[in-house]
C-alpha cells in the first residue's frame, strides 16, 4: 500500500479505549495510519493524552473542548486549562464543541454560552475547531457565522447534502466516519458528492459508530480504512490520490 490515512477524532483516553491504548495504536499502524487525533472532553484526558503523546510523538496529535453533553459538569478551571493548552501549543485543535438539543433536560442557552467561550478562544489563540452537531442544525452554523474567525471542521457528519452545501459556503471542512458504510445511511451517500476533496477527512470517533460490517464490536482507528473505502467508492477516485489528499488537507487545516 502505497499511502497513508489519518483518523481525525479518536477518543483514545476514554478509560476503556485507554485500558489497551498500546494495542490499538499498533492496530492503527498495521493499518497504514500515520497519524491519529486524539480528542479529549476532559481535563483528565487531556493529561492521558499528552503522556501518550510522549511515547507517540509522530502517531498522535491532541485536541481539547468542552462537549455541550458535559455542561453541567464543566468548570471555569476547565476552561483555564484549555487557555493554558492553547497558550503552551499542547494541542492543534479545540474540540470537540458544540450543540447538542438531542437529549431532554439540556439548557440550550448554556450551550450557546459555552459553545462561545471556546469559540473565542480559538479565535484569540488562531485554533481550528472541531464542531459536534445534534439535533442544532441551525443554532450551531448561525453561531459559526456570527462567531467564528478560524476554520472549522464538521466532526462525524450525519446532516443532509442541503447543509453540507451551507457548511461549504461558510468555508468548512467534513469529516465522514462509520455512518458512511450503515445500511441505513440513504441521504448521507449523496453528501461526499458536493464535498471538495481537499475539505474532506474520515474519523472513527471511536469507541463509538464502528464501521460496517464490524458493527457491534468496538470502535478504533484501524476501522476508519472502511469508511475511507466507502468514500472512494462513491466518488469513483483512485485511493492514493483521496488519501494523499487528506494529508495535505491534515496540513493545511491544522496549520502544521
């Protein structure tokens, strides 16, 4: 294989992707993966991360947010934190943030607030961002319009072709992960085709939305070769020319 692939949105230090880390970062590397963004929603796994970082300094880039799902739980020193990282160049990205109206008991404006907070930090720092969207179609790109200075990127995109258009307009990047290759994907095969391919990446955001045909089982890196797969197929492209693609595109976002 005469390419590489990069998995941009890994949770690698949840507890039970971090029991067997070493495992699944060789997993990735058999796999032909060269890279691995490493996203973390926690302080805690924000240091998880920069000590795995130490072992793997070529294999893992970090990313730090705030997930609107943990807004309850977040705290002014979280926040101080991911100034920090972002003042000490610890990560290349903040994220993954965003809003998320899925689930009842939520306080939607909270979520704006927070959503804004880092937002602004990105744009003082000059950070990408990597945008969680459920169930806030509308809230999270009017706040992207109004807010955001930097590029951002639409983490495991599940939205309609109408809105990847949008997303193209404004300037962002997609990323497709496992929900490519469901059976019930339907509308969402449309979306690659108004998609750029120098605006696109895959991810697994494992441990979650493992690939078919490995449903059921865990998550991880190795499996975003299914989706990659998936989007060579519906954009009849050579494999080497989308994934030597995705490397300059991993460049150019991330300001590496």
């Amino acid at each position: 294989m005469d390419y590489s692939l990069i998995d941009t949105h890994a949770h690698l230090t949840f507890d039970r992707l971090y029991e067997r880390v070493d495992e699944i970062i060789q997993h990735a590397k058999d796999a032909h993966f060269n890279k691995i963004v490493c996203i973390c929603t926690s302080v805690v796994e924000f240091e998880r991360a920069l000590t795995l970082q130490i072992k793997y300094p070529d294999m893992l880039d970090i990313a730090l947010g705030f997930h609107p799902s943990d807004l309850f739980d977040i705290k002014e020193s979280d926040l101080q934190r991911l100034e920090q990282a972002c003042q000490n160049h610890e990560i290349i990205a903040i994220g993954e943030i965003g809003l998320d109206y899925h689930y009842d008991g939520t306080d939607i404006e909270m979520q704006k607030e927070l959503f804004m907070k880092q937002i602004e930090l990105a744009n003082t720092y000059g950070y990408p961002i990597l945008i969680h969207m459920r169930d806030a179609t509308k809230d999270t790109l009017d706040i992207l319009a109004a807010h955001c200075k930097t590029k951002f990127l639409m983490h495991c995109f599940s939205g309609s072709k109408e809105t990847a258009e949008i997303v193209m307009k404004m300037g962002g990047y997609i990323s497709f992960a496992g929900p490519l290759t469901f059976k019930n994907a339907r509308g969402l095969l449309e979306v690659p085709a108004v998609v750029p391919i120098d605006r696109m990446f895959i991810e697994t955001d494992c441990p979650f939305l493992t690939p078919h045909p490995f449903r059921g089982k865990e998550n991880e890196p190795m499996y975003a070769s299914y989706t990659f797969a998936k989007l060579v197929e519906l954009l009849d492209i050579e494999p080497k020319v989308l994934a030597d693609q995705m490397q300059v595109n991993y460049k150019h976002f991330f300001k590496l």
